[in-house]
C-alpha cells in the first residue's frame, strides 16, 4: 500500500472547491471531501471530482443502527469513492454491516476506516460526560481492535496515535492522520500535531491536510512540499 497525501477541500461551495483543484495541473491529489461540501453540493461533486481523476476520501463518519449504516454503505458505494469512514463508538456489528453495504456485487470496494475518539474529545469529557472509564488511549487502541476485529482496513487517529495502533493492530492496519502541520506553519485549532516527516517516521499511511494547503499562498507548492516530506 502506497503511502499518500490527502488534501482536506473544507470548501463552502462547489464553486469554490474546483477553483482549488483547477491549480493543479501537474498533479491529481488524493481529495478528502467532508461533511461541510457534500451536504452543500450533494453527490454531484463527488463524481465531477472523480470525473477529473482524482481519488476520493469520503469522510461522513457514520454512526446509526447497522441496518440504516449498511444501507447508507452501499449507496455510497455507487459514488466510486476510494475510500469511506465510520465511528467505531458504533460497535462491532455496525461496522460488520458497513462493510457489507460497501461491498459491490463484484467483490471490490472502498477501503473503510474508523474514527476511534475525534480529536476535540478531551479525556475528562469522555469521562464525566460519557462515563467511559478508561484513558483515552485505552479506548483508542480498544477501537481499533474493535475495527479490525469487524474487518475493516485500518482507523483515523491522530499522528501521534499511529504508533501505538500499528503496534496493537500490525502494520497492515491502515492509520489516517489528520493534525498535520508544518515545522515553520501555523497550528490552528489543532492540538495533537506533528509535521509530514515526523508522520511519516511514525507510521502513518495516509495524511489529511486542509489549511496548510488550501490557505498557502501557493497551495501547489505546498502539496508538493507535504509530499517531499512524507511520501518521497
Ligand atoms: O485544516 P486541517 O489540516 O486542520 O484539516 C484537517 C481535516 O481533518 C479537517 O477536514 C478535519 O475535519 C479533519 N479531521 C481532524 N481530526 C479528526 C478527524 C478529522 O482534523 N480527528
């Protein structure tokens, strides 16, 4: 499995997202497209960007009964994605029906990875509002034991995790990582960062980079960059 760079196109509109992409003329990146887009441009922006070549992360995060979720799968199946996702809070028998919903009749599907914790959740919330009684990082890796268990390929974590999931799953397991930023960038609202390089000697198969890409100066050359750093 090839190790690549996926860009976050947090964009408002379609508009705007093939404004983004139209400066790419030498390259097709990998393109994760959010909840935020696909609510406001529907299916449609997902076949015109596949349409121009590029792979598709669809990042929905599903989370509902297993029937209601398996059904969702095979809808979104059609889309001709690359790859999808859920939350594996949803349970073993959740993701088991994900997995049969995205499975085409001919045997192929989208790769599919599960959130295990989002970032923004604190320990202390898990805590004291969701009464979960364990660290953080015990739910983390008790999740992708979980996903992995129900089959799927591998969970988004943050790149500081990668490690200690590939280590509870084997280095198959696929891990996603946002929260990627520059050595010399701006941070954001991210807190548990690390650059490209850095991911890349963690472990991480695939990085998720929005802002430091779509808010450069030279988007181009700062997809490049991320790149030189973690794939080359
Ligand atoms: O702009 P930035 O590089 O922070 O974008 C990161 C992308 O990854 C955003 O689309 C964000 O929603 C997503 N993401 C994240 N942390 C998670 C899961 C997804 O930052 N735990």
């Amino acid at each position: 499995m090839g190790k690549d760079v996926i860009i976050a196109c947090d964009f408002e509109s379609a508009e705007k997202t093939f404004e983004f992409l139209d400066r790419f003329t030498d390259e097709k990146p990998f393109v994760k497209i959010g909840m935020e887009l696909f609510y406001a441009a529907g299916p449609s922006i997902v076949r015109e960007i596949k349409k121009r070549g590029h792979k598709i992360f669809l990042d929905l995060k599903l989370h509902d009964i297993p029937n209601t979720v398996k059904k969702s799968m095979a809808v979104l199946s059609k889309l001709d994605v690359d790859m999808t996702n859920l939350h594996a809070a949803g349970t073993i028998d959740m993701m088991k029906a994900a997995l049969e919903g995205l499975t085409r009749e001919d045997g192929t599907r989208p790769i599919l990875i599960a959130v295990t914790q989002l970032t923004s959740t604190s320990e202390e919330r898990m805590q004291n509002e969701l009464l979960i009684n364990a660290s953080i990082n015990d739910t983390i890796v008790k999740y992708a034991e979980n996903t992995k268990a129900a089959g799927l390929d591998g969970v988004v974590c943050s790149p500081l995790e990668a490690g200690m999931v590939k280590t509870a799953c084997g280095k198959e397991f696929i891990t996603v990582t946002p929260g990627v930023r520059f050595a010399d960038g701006d941070v954001g609202d991210q807190v548990r960062i690390t650059t490209p390089q850095k991911a890349k000697e963690i472990g991480s198969d695939y990085i998720v980079v929005g802002r430091p890409i779509t808010q450069a100066a030279d988007p181009v050359a700062a997809y490049r960059r991320c790149v030189n750093e973690f794939v080359d």
